[in-house]
C-alpha cells in the first residue's frame, strides 16, 4: 500500500501533454482582455463575409493573442471539415471601446482529421526500395527504380545504345601489301626454269 505522502506527490505531478497534430495552433495560456473577449457577437458578423450563418456554430472559447489581441473561435458545420473551427481575430488599441476585426479564417483542431506530418526521403525509404538489379539480371532489364541495367564489364548500359560490332580495317588502315617471294608456281616449276624452257623453244 502506497504512503500517503507518495499519493499527494503524484497528484500535485502534471501529466505529460499530448503531442498536438501538425497543423494546429498552440494557444497562448493568459486571460483574455476583458473588453474584447466579451465581444463574440462582433467576431461572428465579421466570420458572415466567409461563410453562410448556418455553417457557423456555437461559440467554444476566447483565447488570449497578446496584450489587447483575442482571437474568438466557433463551430464550424461544414460537410467534411469535422473538428474544424472558424476564428476571428480581434484587437483595440489603448484606453480604446472599438474592437477591430485583424483576420478570420478557418483553423483545425486536434478532433479534426489531417494529413500526417511530412516525414524526409531519408527516412522513408525501406531496404526494399533501394534495391537494385544484381548479376543474374537479364541482359536489358531495367532495375525497378528505373535505373539502366549493367552490361557485362559492370558498367551502366543505356537501354537506347546500340550493340558494337568490330567492322574489317579499310585498305588505307591494312597497309602496302607485300611483294610474293619467288617461289614454284601452281604448276611446280620454279620461275627460273619456266623461263629456260621458253628459251630452248
């Protein structure tokens, strides 16, 4: 059984905040100006110029912008924006009874459903996805990242370039030829004694 002592401890202890969404404001924690917070229905005629009367609901609080600065927030009744709420920002300046509307618009809340936060490239790749085509690729396959797949010395191969094929060397690149050394002819007879023979005839 816990010490009494122990259970006063950790009812004066805070729990920890819930991490708000992306998207939605962090309200200031003060009171409200008096004079501005009490005017509601000057921020809901202002909201008439963005929205139709019945889109907007009940009033939900005043929250406190700064010295002088309320922004009042409102239901808002829109088909798909569940959770969403319209605001109207007031403000007056110094010793001044005129409250003056600063900016309206539309804001989420954490009941309203919103795109996850943004997460960077580098951590959202899986080891799937960076996977490339290994050796047993056939030939002209393409890795699925789009990547042009290896030839066969390892390097990167262009799915648009053409086979090389050696071609024979042209004349002026085989040279001069060379002279036939003297020798028997198809015949078997030596040149020497070809001539001989037409001499005696």
């Amino acid at each position: 059984m816990a010490e009494p002592g122990a259970q006063q401890s950790a009812a004066r202890t805070p729990t920890a905040s819930a991490k708000p969404k992306a998207g939605v404001p962090v309200w200031r924690v003060g009171k409200p100006d008096a004079f501005l917070a009490a005017a509601a229905d000057t921020a809901r005629a202002a909201l008439a110029d963005i929205a139709r009367p019945e889109d907007i609901g009940g009033h939900i609080a005043a929250k406190s912008e700064g010295e002088r600065v309320v922004t009042h927030l409102f239901e808002c009744r829109l088909r798909g924006y569940r959770g969403w709420q319209w605001f109207a920002t007031l403000a007056r300046v110094a010793r001044s009874k005129a409250a003056t509307v600063s900016e309206i618009g539309l804001v989420p809340s954490q009941d309203s459903i919103l795109a996850p936060e943004w997460v960077p490239w580098s951590e959202r790749v899986r080891p799937e996805d960076s996977h490339t085509a290994g050796p047993e690729a056939a030939p002209g396959e393409q890795a699925h990242d789009g990547a042009p797949a290896a030839s066969a010395d390892g390097s990167p191969k262009s799915p648009e370039e053409p086979e090389r094929r050696e071609e024979p060397e042209s004349p002026e690149e085989q040279g001069p030829e060379e002279p036939e050394a003297p020798g028997n002819d198809a015949t078997g007879e030596t040149s020497g004694e070809a001539s001989g023979e037409d001499a005696q005839s």
